[in-house]
C-alpha cells in the first residue's frame, strides 16, 4: 500500500499547503500506525515524489524502478489539493474494489469523510492507474484552494492543524485497513 504527496513549491510559494500537506499526512499516517503498535499483513511505503510540477520526472523514475513488482502494489494514495476539511476519497479501480473502499469509508462516519468519488486524481499515481493498481486520492473541501496555489501566500499559515489531521485519520484509516486484509483489492 502506498501513501504520497509531493514536494513542489518550484516558483514563488513555500509549497507548504501544495503538496506540503500531502507529504505531512501521509507521513503522518505511517507514525500513527506505528505509534499504535498495528503490523498490517502487507507492507506499507511512504512515497515523498519530487519533480511533479516538472513533468512527473519523479514518479516516472519510480515506476520504472518498481514495475515489474506492480502485483504487489495493493492500493496508490495521493493527496495533492491541499488538506483542508476531507471528505473522503476519489477512487479509481474495479467495481468490487470500490465496494470494499465504500464499505472502508463508512469507519470515517465520526469525522464526516465517508464519500467515494469517481475517479482518483494524481499525476504521480497515474502510471500505476493506467497499469490497473487501484487508485485513491483525498478529496477536501477546495473552496480555498486557488487562494494560496502556486502563490506566495502557501505558507505555513495556510495549514490548520485540525483539519490536517481528520486528512490525516482518513488517510490513516484507508492505509491501514487495506494492507491489513486477507486479499488484496480485486483488479
């Protein structure tokens, strides 16, 4: 199971809501996994891609250095709009897949992020995608997205820490149930 976000404040910006949010939740999620003592039955990786705004030079390089062993990737998370309130996931996979996503969302209920949408949405995710892995990305509340994106206002204060968090307990929750299945999601 893979969890992401990118680093990329490449012009005028710190780059701390894009992707800088994405990298801290899912960073964050690995912790509080092993903060809690939980061992999934598969294995959990922390991708922090690069090169993003640049072509995706990163997760190419990624791919191609981990192709041949995609039948092992379970699921590719990626946050890249932000971490403000969530909502829950878009979603790209299998319609049996995303019955078990659904029915992974309805644990989220306490903190309101329990949607499924169509369609996970990532450049960095794209190349596992289109290979068929399942594909997930937070969705959250965008209203203010476009204030601070790519500007010198997407700085540290942008972020709220609650908010960060509920991101952070979705991705979590997600991560953590999935790779602790008996099978992986059907392709």
């Amino acid at each position: 199971v893979l969890v992401s976000g990118h680093l990329d404040s490449w012009d005028v910006g710190q780059g701390a809501m894009d992707d800088g949010g994405g990298a801290f939740i899912s960073w964050e999620a690995l912790s509080l996994i092993k903060d809690l003592g939980l061992r999934p039955k598969r294995t959990l990786r922390l991708v922090l891609w690069t090169g993003e705004e640049q072509g995706g030079i990163g997760a190419k390089q990624y791919y191609q250095l981990h192709k041949e062993n995609i039948s092992n990737f379970d699921i590719v998370m990626e946050s890249d709009e932000g971490t403000f309130k969530p909502s829950g996931l878009g979603f790209t996979g299998s319609a049996k897949a995303r019955e078990i996503v659904k029915e992974i969302m309805t644990l989220l209920q306490p903190i309101n992020a329990t949607d499924v949408y169509d369609n996970a949405d990532g450049t960095d995710i794209d190349y596992w995608m289109r290979d068929g892995v399942p594909g997930a990305s937070l969705h959250n509340d965008i209203s203010k997205y476009f204030w601070f994106h790519h500007s010198q206002g997407d700085t540290m204060t942008v972020q709220d820490p609650n908010q960060m968090n509920l991101c952070a307990a979705v991705w979590t929750v997600v991560s953590y149930i999935i790779a602790d299945m008996e099978e992986m999601l059907p392709r």
